[in-house]
C-alpha cells in the first residue's frame, strides 16, 4: 500500500489531508525499530507513524484493530466516516468528498 499512500499525500499535499500510520512491525526491540525507519525512508515514506507497541494501550487496543491493514477515514470534524475501504478508485473517491467538504467547511468558517 505505500506505494499508493505516497502518491496521495503528494496528490493532496496542499489540501486539508494528513495520512498517519500505525504500525506493528516489531518496532518494540531497537533492533526492530531501527529496521522499520531504514525500510520507511527507502520506501519514501514522509508521512507521521507511530508505533502501536511504543504505548501503553496499544493504539491497535484503543481502536478495536483486528488485522492489518485496518484503514479508518477520518473527517474534519474527527467522525470516522468510512472503514476499510482498500480499491484505489473507491478510497481516492471518499477522500476527494471529504476533502471538498474540509474545504467548504473552512470557507464558512471564514465569512
């Protein structure tokens, strides 16, 4: 999926978007940690990830996650609008409507 994720922050870098990842790669151990950041900056990831085994609840524990990936689509108003949508066309869709919405939402806020 990081191929994909790359390509819409940079499709949506100047717009109302933020992706944030979770992951649970072994990143308890040093050893572990070190090998996720190296394999990160050679996939051109740039964008914020946490460490679900660095907090005490696990974020996977706090959001009920079952399996990997679990995707959760995020509004401005911070409502999970949508959950686990993984076609490309359909997720770029709900994200473009939300985005719009962001967008409209502060243009309102402004007047």
């Amino acid at each position: 999926m990081i191929p994909h994720e790359r390509s819409l922050v940079e499709k949506w870098k100047d717009r109302p978007f933020a992706l944030i990842g979770v992951n649970s790669d072994g990143t308890d151990t040093e050893k572990g940690l070190a090998e996720f950041k190296a394999k990160a900056k050679e996939m051109g990831v740039t964008w914020r990830s946490f460490r679900n085994e660095g907090t005490d609840p696990p974020i996977s524990e706090t959001w009920r996650v079952r399996g990997w990936p679990t995707l959760y689509y995020i509004d401005h108003e911070g409502v999970i609008r949508h959950k686990d949508i993984r076609d490309e066309a359909r997720m770029e869709k709900v994200l473009d409507e939300m985005i719009t919405a962001a967008e409209e939402a502060a243009k309102k806020q402004k007047k």
